[in-house]
C-alpha cells in the first residue's frame, strides 16, 4: 500500500449507505469506529480519501461483521458504486454506444477505460487485462483486498451487466487477500 495513493471516495461513501441500509446508523458508526474512521461518519468525504481508509474500512467490515452479513454489504456497497460510477463517470454517449455494441466489441473497450481509471477502486494497484473467456481482470498489490472482494466484484457486474451484457457475471477467482498473487476477477458475458 501506498502512502500517498488515493482512492474514490465511494469505498467508503457507498460502504456507509449499505451499512446504514443493513442496520442503521448505529452500525455504520460501530464498523466505521473499529476502522479508525468514525468522524466520516458525520463528516463523509468529499473527494480522493487515502486508500488506507478505504482498506481499514473494509477490513473492519469483515472483522466486525458475521462472514455472510459482511459478504452482503460489501456487495451492496460495490452495486451502490457501480451504480454511482455508472451514473456519474459514464458519460451518457458513451453509456449509449457501448449498449448499441455487440458484447464482443464493448467488453474490451469498457475494461480499458476500467484499467484506465483503476485508481478509482484500485488506488496503487496495478491493472492488467486478460483477453480470452472469460476475460480475466487482474488488480496487482490490490489495497482495497478481502476475502471474497464482494465490493470489488459487485461494481464490476453492474457495469458489464448494464452497459456489455445483461448476463455477464463475476467471479473472483484468485485474491491477494488469501495470498495468490494478483486478484482475479474473471468476466463471463452470458451468465
């Protein structure tokens, strides 16, 4: 982890909704606490935050959290940002086009403009695409990993789903949370 580099705000914007959504307020400042960040929780960021913030949160997510519930927000904070990114960072002729493309022809060229803009989900990790089905996306170093990478992996599919494919799926299949190396997300564009 790097100590300068930073990450979209959403890691823990996003986090806080979905927590708040799951139990409350009470619970959003309870994970936001073991994390060393409960001032965010009155005071939410409003730019770049550290990617050591947005990494303690997630980890007091799953420490904090029985392992399904924690699975649950994580993946309701990663839909929220994929929501967010989507509606805010797309912009709406780009939205256009690739839903106009064949998934063969948008799937590339959406993974270039995640890679593009890894730093938003990725802080100082390092992006690398694998062509091939299914397409494969590795985060190198990844900051921001967990078990599971429910967060990382629920933004993915909202943007291939709304924007590739109605059926794309995600999967992770490595982590460097578990010690593999690189995370491994791999791309499926039907189902």
């Amino acid at each position: 982890m790097s100590d300068g580099a930073r990450v979209g705000p959403n890691a823990i914007l996003q986090t806080a909704a979905a927590l708040e959504a799951q139990g409350g307020r009470a619970l959003a400042r309870q994970v936001f606490e073991v994390a060393g960040l409960g001032a965010l929780v009155d005071d939410p960021p409003g730019s770049m935050v550290p990617e050591g913030q947005a990494a303690a949160l997630m980890r007091a997510l799953h420490a904090t959290l029985p392992p399904d519930t924690a699975a649950r927000v994580s993946y309701d904070a990663g839909r929220r940002t994929g929501d967010y990114i989507l509606q805010n960072r797309i912009p709406a002729p780009a939205r256009t086009l690739l839903r106009l493309l064949p998934a063969r022809l948008a799937a590339p060229i959406l993974l270039r403009a995640v890679a593009a803009h890894a730093w938003t989900f990725a802080g100082s990790g390092r992006i690398e695409i694998a062509p091939g089905r299914p397409v494969r996306l590795m985060i190198h170093d990844n900051p921001l990993a967990v078990a599971g990478s429910d967060w990382h992996r629920a933004a993915l599919e909202v943007l291939f789903r709304r924007l590739v494919h109605p059926r794309a799926a995600v999967r992770q299949a490595a982590s460097c949370a578990g010690g593999d190396g690189p995370c491994v997300f791999e791309i499926s564009l039907s189902g």
